[in-house]
C-alpha cells in the first residue's frame, strides 16, 4: 500500500528518495511521484503512472536538484491510477505539495466546503483535499505551515501518515501520523522519513516510530521535534533498528519470493533460537512466563488475522486446542472489528500480522482492548504498530518480507503458534515430558528437512511448467493441513491469476466436485497422517471423474505414486508440524506456474503487502 520517503539534509535528495521508493516497491502500488525544492526554492513536482522507473523515466531531462524532498508509491483508493491522482498534490498556489497514506473518510463534506469557498480541484483524491485544506488555513488563520497542519488534522476523520513541504519554508518537512505508519530516521545532520525503516537503515539505524496524532518537525540544523495536533511537544523515543541491506537485497535470485522461500530453514532457525533448548528437552516463551496466570486462566482465546496470517492462525487454532484443551475461534479482522463480538476480560486476543500494520487487525485489537481483553501481537515488522499496541507478543524473527506473496512469515507464524502451543501445554502440565520431547526434537530438525524439500525445487518447477494452461485449481488437505491447501490456493490466486479453491477435502463432495473435469487440477496433500486413509478415498473420488491429481505425499509412498498423475514426495514429520513442510512446495508450485507465465511475482497486480487502510 502507499509508500512515503522524505529527505531533509545536506546531500542531494533525488538519488535517496528514488532509492527509498524502491526499497518500498513491495508494498504494492500503481503510481508515484516526488518533490524537491531546488537550489532556487522552487517546487517542482514530478508524477507518473505506473512503476518507479516510469518515474525516473519522466524526470530525466528535468531538474531533480534540491536537498529536501518527499516522494509516494501510491496504491489507488480514491481515483484510477493516473497521473493527476498520483501524489504529490499541490495546493491551488501551488506553494505547498503533500504526500499522503491512508484515507480521509469525510473529505467529500470537506471538499464541498472548499469548493462553496472557491477552491478548485485537479485530481478525484481524497488527497488533494487535504492539502488545499491546509493551504486554507495558511490564508485565514496563520502563515506558519505547522499550525496550518494541526488545524486541519483536527477537522480529519480517517487515517493519514503524510508529509508536507513548504516552498517558502525551504527548510522544513512536516509529517504526521494517524493510523498509518510512519518512520523518522535521525542521521548526523540530516533527517530520513518512511513507512517503514526500510529506506531509512542505509543512512542511520536511529529512528523514531511516530504515534497516532503525533506530528515530526524536520527542520535543517535543529533537532527533531514531535509534537501533537494542539502543540504539545512529546518526548521522541529514539531506537536502534538492526536491519541490514543484505536482507533487503535479492541474494543472486531471480525474485525475492524465491529468495524468501529457499531462506526458510535459517529463519525457522532463528525463530526457535532462545525458545527451544539446543538438547530439545524444553521451550520457553518469555511472554508466557510473564503474563502467565492471564494467559493460563483464560476463558477462551481469539485469534484475528487477515489473509495468509489468517491461515495461519487456523493451524494455531488446532495446535492449541488439541494441546492445551483451550477453546479458540479464530475470525478475519476485518469481520470481527463490525460484528458486535462477544469478548470479555477474561478472554486473551492474538492478534497475528507480518507487517504489523495490518489496518483491520489493528482495529480489531483497539475493540476487544475496548472489551477488557487481554492482547497478545504475533508479527514480523519490529516495532510496527500492532506490537506496540498489544499488551505482550512474541516476535517471529524471519526478517524483512519483501515479496507481496507471503512466504517465511507464513512458516514463522506457524513456528511461534507451535512454541506457544507447547509451552502451554507445559505450563498447564497437559504434556508429558516425553511427548514434548519428541516434538521439540522433530521441531529442531525441520529447518534440515526444509532445506532437504527445497531439492525438489527442479522437480516442482518442471511439474510447473505443464500447468500453465490451467485457469482453475483446486486444493484439498485435511486436519493441520486444510489450512495449508487454503494457503496454497491463496498463492496461486495471488501471483499467478489462475483462480484456485482451497477445501478441506472431504468438503468436496458438497460442491466442488461438480467442477471437476479431465482438465482441472487437483493438488491433494497426502502425507502420512491419521487422515491417510481419507484422503485415499478422496484421490479416488477425483479420479473416478478424471481430474488430474498432483498429490504431495510423505517420501516412500508407493500407493498414491500409482493413482495420482503428480507425485512429489516430502520429507516424513510428525502430524502436527505438517503444515511446516507441506506448505513450501505449494509456494514453489504457485511461484513456479506464475514465473513460467510470466508475471510480476514479487509485485502482484493489485495487491498490496502492508494493508493500511481498511
Ligand atoms: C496483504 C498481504 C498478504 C497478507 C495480508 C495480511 O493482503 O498481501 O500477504 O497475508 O495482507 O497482512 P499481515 O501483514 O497483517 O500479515
């Protein structure tokens, strides 16, 4: 979703903003743009549809000169992705240029009464209003472009992080955060400004994470100020971000999908470092141990999440029922936060996000906080909103996810839901040493079983190959691994375009089944578990109608390999950590099917990374 980079400092702005815009690319976006006040201070502003290079394409034989800047990938809301609605967006005297993420939900009422006082508008954004609704101010009420921001702010409904720059105050950046995230990086005598600290972390590894209605002053030469919209100033909380650019790079391969699905077994590794004991005889979640007795004495827990987060929460959901005898229902945010819910203080809400930003979740946990309930966060993104807006969480530690396709974070959530599982368990004494001993040691070695299935990347990608064709998939799996068939299918849909149904397989005989035909493919998972049996019947069933089976089963099956007419075998685990293995090879399939057509598989049409409006 839109992207924000700001530079105010001594060196030259262009090369840094047009750097940040791409460090941000995942996010998703259709258009984008920047300003930048030149040796002169003059405002120039360049936009262009389309991708960052589109831009640096346009601006070539233009000025780009200047030391303060700002620059959006904007990912459309309010408007086509077009020209004239790619930000920045100038007010009517074309004196201040603002860029902007998230949505301004009562801009149509504030647009008429801008309209009723002569104020005309150049693109269909929510955007555009509030900066000639800042310009406004500076006519009536004061020439100070910070009081012009806090007045406006204040007749805001909605979400924003945005950054504005002032041709008569060449010296200065204003930004503001409500909602919408938003990064100040502090370097020796110079400012960085971003979504995220992606942009920020080549520069300095100093940064302030704004807060809801919280405003930053970059201003040249002084220090950084953050005040709130009636000008209190706040005490900015300095912290030390321990990214590095080899993370955020691609690593010698095509696509950092790809990159992020073969870095799986390290970061599953790393996931487990501190929490499972070399020797395998013990887990510990430092948020268990602290908020134990909430925790232990909960009514029942929930779980919210969105897309592949989701999915992951359903294999918590069976993780921690079957081991800790505690009731969860796990719901999509976007539902639970408009559904009257039942919660209570004695229940605990897990909130699981990659990116931490998620705005549906984030509402999700402003309501049960609401309810009294306890919140514990589940993310990727250090210090991003959702972990500093729950009571406790626990980190997955996979690093930066860039591809818009969720991968490691997938298998990391499913790690932490495993640990957190088992821990309780322990804690509530449902567990007997031995069996936790037998998973925690199958735990240990799955990142050596990962690493072994990613030898089949040749084989997955040749079976890849012949399934270009296709336009309709269906996935089936059963038990821990019904979930893993609705990730699956989420991959193919997501960066391939290929429509794709993911079912728990004895579900298919209600419905599904009718889709089936000599040319639709079928992917079955079908590794050695108690619902092996089941899923042989369910090969069957789809073989009886000619459906061509793609069946991924435990190594050493020989009874699928004569039905099915794909066989791909995985590594054998134990039932409950299924997901971890069989999820890798559907991200190999959808990423295999969708390179092999072509796609953009790291920037898929239309979608975003980091979901920040609602
Ligand atoms: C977007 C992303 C998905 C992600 C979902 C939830 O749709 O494209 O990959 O699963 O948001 O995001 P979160 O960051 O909260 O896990």
């Amino acid at each position: 979703m839109c992207g924000i980079v700001g530079y105010i400092g001594g060196r030259e702005a262009y090369p840094i903003l047009i750097k940040g815009l791409k460090r941000l690319e995942y996010r998703g976006y259709d258009s984008a743009g920047l300003a930048l006040i030149d040796h002169s201070e003059s405002l120039n502003v360049y936009k262009a549809k389309g991708k960052v290079s589109d831009l640096e394409n346009a601006v070539e034989k233009n000025d780009t000169t200047g030391n303060i800047g700002i620059a959006h990938t904007r990912w459309a809301t309010h408007g086509e992705p077009c020209q004239a609605n790619a930000h920045p967006h100038y007010s009517a005297s074309e004196t201040l240029a603002l860029i902007h993420n998230g949505i301004i939900e009562n801009y149509a009422s504030l647009k008429e009464n801008l309209q009723e006082r002569g104020y005309e508008f150049k693109s269909n954004t929510d955007t555009e209003v509030l900066v000639q609704l800042i310009e406004y101010f500076k006519n009536t009420e004061t020439k100070d472009l910070l009081t012009a921001v806090q007045l406006a702010l204040r007749e805001v409904i909605g979400a924003y992080a945005i950054a504005v720059l002032d041709k008569n105050q060449p010296n200065l950046i204003i930004a503001a955060r409500k909602s919408s995230p938003l990064v100040v990086g502090i370097g020796e005598d110079d400012f960085f400004l971003a979504s995220d600290a992606t942009p920020i972390v080549e520069y300095t590894d100093k940064v302030v994470y704004l807060n809801d209605e919280e405003i930053a002053v970059l201003k040249k030469g002084e220090k950084l100020k953050v005040v709130n919209l009636y000008n209190e100033e706040i005490t900015a909380k300095e912290q030390i971000v321990k990214l590095n650019i080899g993370q955020l790079e691609k690593g010698g391969f095509p696509h950092f999908m790809l990159k992020e699905i073969y870095d799986q077994p390290e970061c599953i590794r790393d996931c487990m470092r501190g929490r499972i004991n070399m020797e395998g005889t013990n887990v510990i979640l430092s948020a268990i141990i602290d908020h134990k007795e909430r925790l232990l004495n909960a009514r029942r827990f929930i779980i919210v999440a969105c897309g592949t987060s989701w999915h992951a929460a359903l294999i918590g959901k069976h993780l921690i029922e079957s081991f800790c005898r505690i009731p969860v229902s796990v719901e999509y945010a976007s539902e639970f936060r408009y559904s009257d819910p039942v919660v209570s203080s004695e229940d605990v809400v897990f909130a699981i996000s990659q990116s931490g930003e998620t705005a549906d979740t984030l509402a999700a946990i402003e309501l049960a906080k609401s309810k009294g309930a306890f919140i514990y966060g589940i993310c990727n993104a250090v210090g991003s909103s959702i972990p500093r807006a729950t009571h406790t969480g626990s980190y997955i530690h996979v690093g930066p996810e860039i591809g818009v396709a969720s991968t490691k974070a997938f298998t990391g959530q499913v790690t932490v839901l495993a640990i957190l599982a088992l821990s309780l368990a322990k804690e509530k004494q449902l567990i007997s040493q031995n069996d936790l001993e037998i998973i925690l040691k199958e735990l240990l070695i799955i990142p050596d079983k990962m690493a072994a299935l990613l030898q089949k990347n040749a084989e997955i990608a040749n079976l890849s190959a012949i399934f270009t064709y296709a336009t309709n998939f269906i996935y089936l799996g059963r038990g821990y691994c019904y979930p893993v068939a609705l990730e699956g299918a989420l991959k193919l849909k997501e960066i391939s375009y290929i429509h794709a149904e993911g079912y728990p397989a004895a579900e298919m005989k209600h419905g599904p089944i009718a889709l089936i035909d000599a040319e639709m493919p079928v992917v079955v998972i079908a590794t050695q578990n108690g619902m092996y049996e089941k899923m042989l019947s369910n090969i069957q069933e789809i073989k009886a109608r000619k459906g061509k089976v793609i069946a991924f089963v435990t190594e050493g099956d020989n009874v699928i390999s004569q039905i099915a007419d794909y066989c791909i075998e995985l590594p054998e685990t134990i039932e409950c950590l299924d997901p971890l293995i069989t999820s890798i090879p559907l991200q190999l399939l959808a990423y295999h099917i969708a390179a092999c057509k072509g796609k953009n598989v790291d920037q898929p049409r239309n979608l975003a990374k980091s979901v920040t409006v609602e």
